[in-house]
C-alpha cells in the first residue's frame, strides 16, 4: 500500500514531509492516528496527509488531482456543504469589502446579525469571538464572576476546548482545582450537586455526550480492541437535560450549553430545540461563522455583565482584538438567514431521516454478508460512527483502507464523522 501511496500522491506526501517538520498542529495531529502502541511502527508507513485545492459538492480535490469523498465534517464546521460556504463567504465579502478590516468602529450588519442570534438561541444578549474553546473561555468566566462562585460541573468525556481550565483529562498537565467531573446520566451526580451548590456557579454540557456518555470522543487513537459504544437512543439523555435543567431551577446554577459542535447540525436550533431543554447561557462556533473562524456566547444579561456596580474596579476583562471582524459579519449573516428559512429545516429533516435509514439498511447489509457482522454503524442525527464487533487488534487500520478508496477521514480515523445537509440519498449508497 506504500508503494501505491507514493506513487498516487507524490505532491502531498513531498509536502507532508515538509510540514511535519515545520507545522507543528499537523505533526501532533498526525501522529495521534493510530492506537498507540503502533505509533512508531507506523512513522515511514502510508502518509495520510491530505492537501486540498479544490471542493466539489462532497468531494475534495487534492493538489495530485485526486477525488476524496469528504466525510470528516472538518471537525464539524461543515454542516451545510462546502460548496454552500463558498458562496457564504463570496456573499459576505461583497456585504463588506468596502471596509476591509476597520477593527473598533462596528459594521451595519453587526445588528442584524446579533437579531438574529437573539431570535435562535432565545437569549438577551450576544459576544463575539474568535473560537469555539475562546468563547467557552468566555462563558466560565462570565459566570463565576457574575455569580461569585467558584465551580463549574462538567461530566466525564465531554470536550470543551483546548483550554486547561476545562480539561479535567489526557492532555492536560494542570488539574484543574475548580471543576467537578461528575458522571453523566447518574442519579448520585445530582447529590454531589445539591451537597456543593453554594460553590457551584454553573453546570456545562457538550450535548454531544449523548451519543456517547461517560466517554471522550471517539477515536482510533484509543481503539485497543472493539471497545468503542454509543447510546442506542437519545431518548434517556433528554430526559437527564430535563433533570439538570429543574435541579439548576431549584438551586440557582446556571445551565450552559457547549453548542460549538451541536449549534446548528442537531438541528436549526441547535440542542436546546432538539432536546426541548432550554439553557440559561448557549456558546456557539464552527459553522455559525458561515466558513470564517468564530465563537459566540448567547446569555441573560445578569450573567454577560463584565462590570460590578458596587464595586467599579471589579471587572472581568473578556474582550478580544478580531471578535466582530467585517468578513466574519458578511459570512456569519448569510449563513443565519440560510439556516432559519423553511428551506433549511427541510434539509436537516430529510438528512436525519436519511441518515438513520442509511444506517439501518447498512447494518442489515452487513449481517446478511457476513451473518455475524464485524463492523455495525451508529448514528446521533448527522454525526455517526463505526462500531467493532469482533475483538482485534487492527481495527484502527480501516481508516487508511478507506483513504485507500476515496474517502477522507479526520485525524480522529473511524471514530466521528459527520454528513453535511449536501449528501443526498444517492451519496450515501
């Protein structure tokens, strides 16, 4: 397979070796593939980097003139479909061309925007900034100021960011001293809550966890065996929204939603409409910018205030230099008109029916091949995963046999991937 690697894609597999030196984000992702025992064997083996110069609908086109159907999701920014962002950002660079990068002083379509945001996540006030894991950043410091308390609950798996702050896992040196990891979906967590809730200034929750409680995302990098699961049904985990939404009532904790990867692909109104939950403070990113970087924080005003009026030297200084940026205004404002028109929700309606479909007739397919299948796939409406059956040591492999056969694939392999509202029926068979 080296061999014909090699000579399939010269022109990447010349610049990957060029990066992995230089780029030192392509380098960690890179070699964060495969489950780790295997990492050093596979250093001078098939070189997965892929380098892009074109998009067709689903497919990528890389700099060695080959196809790749995209199923990657670009770590779930591409929710709508590549070619729909393409035209996002062309529309949203001629909305504000004239004023190129003009920082301080607001562009007109900063209101509708913020209009907009308002109507969708059902809150009082907006703020902007430039990632997913900066305006989480946002959000905790928000509420621990404005509430005085100093914990925040997280349960165990969920991904937050990059942050240190919220990494309460691998990955991070630091243990954080003001965040509790609780279990998800557990009836003692609730008391843990009730015991400490004078301490407690808010409660986060990556909607995300129910597809796979009490776990981290999936990925092939922890894929010692068939040991990857997912919830069957996301039935039991709104019923658990419900039971964290009415204790946060009962002791006055704030309830956040982590909807940078969810806001928008469960559905138009992201988890709070999907689960029929509604948080007291949401953070948006990823697609919300319409293809341009961005992060946002949607809350009551008591809890957005970054001033105190009894005390005027007390502020929490949360700002940043490129947060409301003219282009990621034009992009953003296109992609929030798109996404609340009858004609949007129809897409995410059929993709979800689609998707579910696909997945149970795959899985049929499968077992009648095979009669006792080794692979089954799992689905959380447009994001879905593979599962292994059958006990091995290898399974992390099938990520590179598909790279083989025209698909790509993010660093995290098999374990999440995600359709965007562009592939039809047809694509999926």
């Amino acid at each position: 397979m080296k061999q014909k690697w090699d000579a399939k894609w010269p022109k990447c597999v010349e610049m990957s070796a060029y990066l992995s030196e230089s780029f030192s984000d392509l380098r960690f992702a890179s070699g964060n593939r495969v489950f780790l025992p295997f990492m050093k064997h596979l250093e001078n083996w098939c070189d997965p980097c892929t380098v892009v110069n074109a998009v067709d609908k689903t497919d990528l086109i890389d700099i060695d003139g080959h196809r790749l159907t995209d199923v990657s999701g670009s770590y779930g920014v591409n929710v709508c479909g590549y070619d729909r962002y393409k035209q996002f950002i062309t529309e949203g660079w001629e909305l504000t061309k004239n004023v190129g990068c003009v920082l301080g002083p607001v562009h007109p379509l900063l209101m509708e925007n913020i209009m907009i945001l308002k109507e969708i996540s059902k809150k009082e006030e907006v703020s902007f900034h430039m990632s997913g894991t900066e305006a989480v950043m946002c959000a905790v410091r928000l509420v621990r100021f404005n509430t005085n308390k100093p914990l925040i609950v997280m349960f165990g798996g969920a991904y937050h960011g990059w942050w240190d702050g919220v990494q309460a896992m691998a990955g991070n040196e630091r243990t954080p001293q003001d965040v509790l990891t609780l279990k998800d979906m557990y009836p003692g967590s609730l008391d843990v809550i009730r015991l400490r809730a004078s301490e407690i200034a808010a409660i986060v929750i990556n909607p995300l966890q129910a597809f796979h409680p009490n776990a981290p995302p999936p990925s092939d990098l922890v894929l010692a065996s068939n040991t990857r699961s997912v919830s069957e049904s996301s039935l039991a985990y709104k019923k658990w929204l419900g039971k964290l939404r009415k204790l946060c009532d009962e002791l006055g904790i704030v309830l956040i939603f982590d909807e940078v990867y969810t806001g928008f692909r469960l559905a138009p109104g992201g988890a709070q409409e999907y689960f029929d939950v509604t948080a007291d403070m949401v953070v948006y990113g990823k697609t919300t910018g319409g293809g341009i970087p961005n992060g946002i924080v949607c809350g009551p005003k008591k809890l957005m205030s970054r001033g105190d009026e009894k005390k005027p030297l007390r502020v929490a200084y949360v700002i940043g230099t490129f947060s409301a940026h003219p282009l990621l205004l034009g992009a953003m404002n296109r992609f929030l008109n798109w996404v609340k028109t009858p004609e949007a929700r129809a897409e995410y309606d059929r993709l979800r029916s689609d998707v579910a479909q696909w997945v149970a007739e795959t899985n049929t397919t499968l077992e009648k091949e095979f009669g006792s299948a080794p692979l089954a796939l799992g689905a959380y409406s447009s994001v879905w995963t593979m599962l292994y059956k059958r006990p091995g040591r290898y399974h992390w492999m099938l990520q590179y046999y598909l790279k083989d056969e025209g698909v790509n694939l993010s660093w995290v392999g098999t374990g999440r991937l995600s359709f965007s509202l562009d592939f039809t029926r047809e694509d999926l068979n």
